[in-house]
C-alpha cells in the first residue's frame, strides 16, 4: 500500500513537473501528500577567495534571500494542491538537500523528485548532483520526474529476475490497481531460456493485477534504450524497475541500467528498492 507520498521541490521546471505528478498520484490512490524544500546551507557560505581581496560575504542578505526563495516555493505549493482539491503543505528545512530529504521520506512510502534541480548548472549532466546523491543514499521507493512528463497511460514494467526487480513487479501491481492502468512487462530475450523463466516468474509475481498486462521482449539493442522505447510507443506514464539489476556490483547509482533509463526517458522513472 502507498499511503504517504513525499515531493521534495526546489522551484526548478523538473521540480513542478514532480508537484504535479504526485498531486495526481495522491489523489488517484487516496494518498496522504506532503513536501519539502530545503534551504540549502552551501548558498549561505562564502565561496573561497583567498587572497583576491573581496568585500565581505553578504551572508545575512543571501540567507534572507534564500529564505524567502524557499518560502514562497512553499507557498505556491500549498496553493497547487488546495487548487486540486488536495489538503497538503510544505515544509521549509535548512541544511544539505540530501540529507534533509533522505531523512524526512523515512516517514514516507514514496518519494517523487525532479529529474534536475535548480542548481544543475551543468546542462551535460540529465541528472542533478542532488538529486543523484538523494538516489544513492535513500531506502525507498523513488520516481524521478523529467520536465513534461506525461501524467496518465500505462505502466512499463522492467523485469529482469533482481530483488529489485521483484520488489518493482510488487509495485507495479499497487499502482496499476490502484490508477486502473495497464502493465506493459519489458523483458531481455537475448537469452532465450532465461526469458521464458524471467515471464513465467513476473507472470506469478502479477497475478494479483486487475488490469490488462502485456508482454514485450527483445533480442537486439541494450535494455536500457528497448525499455524506453517501449514507454515511447504505449505512451507510458511510468516506468517501473529495480534500483539495481542482476549485475550489482556496488552500491553506487550511476553505471546501472536503472541510471541510464532514468537520464534519457521522457517519462517518469520509479527505482524499487
């Protein structure tokens, strides 16, 4: 069961495009909403300047700013949900992002955040720094949000025999009954036998959906890239699959499967842990 939903937004285009996607999942499965933004502790320090003979850091000014930032952020929040009939507020922490969210979705069954936040100054990367270091160091289930994700459609179940994707599959069953969409299961056929046991292991770990389930293969292309084709072509709202696959060699994000799809789809990405 999902009960409790937590969205951490900052004011950035990805982080509305997460109030927005949480809103409609709060009240599609009758859950509680809440939020959270953080006044994030290293704009109120001076950068280094040894040396250049600078005038003093405006501290009281910057955090005031900063403040006020995050405050109205809150506000505009509050405001969004009381528009869709949702009893939800903000509330406004300061100190490292991470670590303030990490702490706070303890007391969540969910975590949606934006795929890029407002200090991913560096456009090359699709992922903020945060945003990563939130996915590295959290225990829950969590959906990154890209700008313009669609809000309704079926789910793409990416299933490759992990715990992580075991726990998906049980995910993926919540939600779908839960928003009476579809499932489309995804998995890699380059190993025919392995497949044929990977579907009849989903199909049992599904058995308890409601709605109509599909099933997708392929032999050819890297997983990553077939799944979000996949979600491209049913018009998925969601994609659905472990933190960590079959290969985990450590315990870090980047380099999976997981942080390939989650960098290049358009669509709504949730990491099963």
């Amino acid at each position: 069961m999902i009960e409790t939903i937590l969205v951490a937004t900052d004011g950035s285009d990805d982080a509305s495009a997460a109030e927005q996607t949480a809103m409609g999942l709060a009240s599609r499965l009758g859950a509680r909403l809440s939020a959270v933004a953080v006044l994030d502790d290293r704009l109120l320090r001076a950068p280094a300047g040894d040396g250049l003979a600078l005038p003093p850091f405006p501290e009281a000014e910057a955090t005031a700013y900063y403040r006020a930032r995050a405050e109205a952020v809150a506000r505009r929040f509050g405001e969004r949900a009381r528009g869709e009939g949702i009893e939800a507020s903000c509330e406004v922490l300061q100190g490292s992002p991470d670590d303030r969210i990490v702490d706070k979705v303890q007391g969540a069954d969910l975590l949606l955040i934006g795929r890029k936040g407002s200090r991913s100054g560096d456009r090359g990367t699709l992922i903020g720094s945060t945003v990563d270091s939130i996915l590295r160091k959290t225990t829950k289930p969590a959906i990154l949000v890209p700008g313009g994700a669609p809000l309704t459609g079926p789910l793409v179940l990416g299933f490759d025999g992990s715990p992580g994707s075991r726990i998906a599959a049980k995910l993926a069953v919540t939600l779908a009954n839960g928003l009476n969409e579809a499932v489309h299961v995804f998995v890699d056929s380059k190993d025919k036998g392995r497949a044929v046991a990977r579907f009849d292991e989903v199909r049992q770990l599904v058995g308890g959906l409601s709605v109509p389930v599909r099933e997708t293969s392929s032999t050819l292309g890297r997983p990553d890239v077939k799944i979000v084709d996949t979600a491209k072509e049913v018009r998925a709202s969601l994609i659905v699959m472990g933190a960590y696959g079959r290969n985990r060699i450590t315990d870090y994000f980047l380099g999976s499967n997981a942080a390939s799809v989650s960098r290049t789809s358009p669509v709504s990405v949730l990491l099963a842990r």
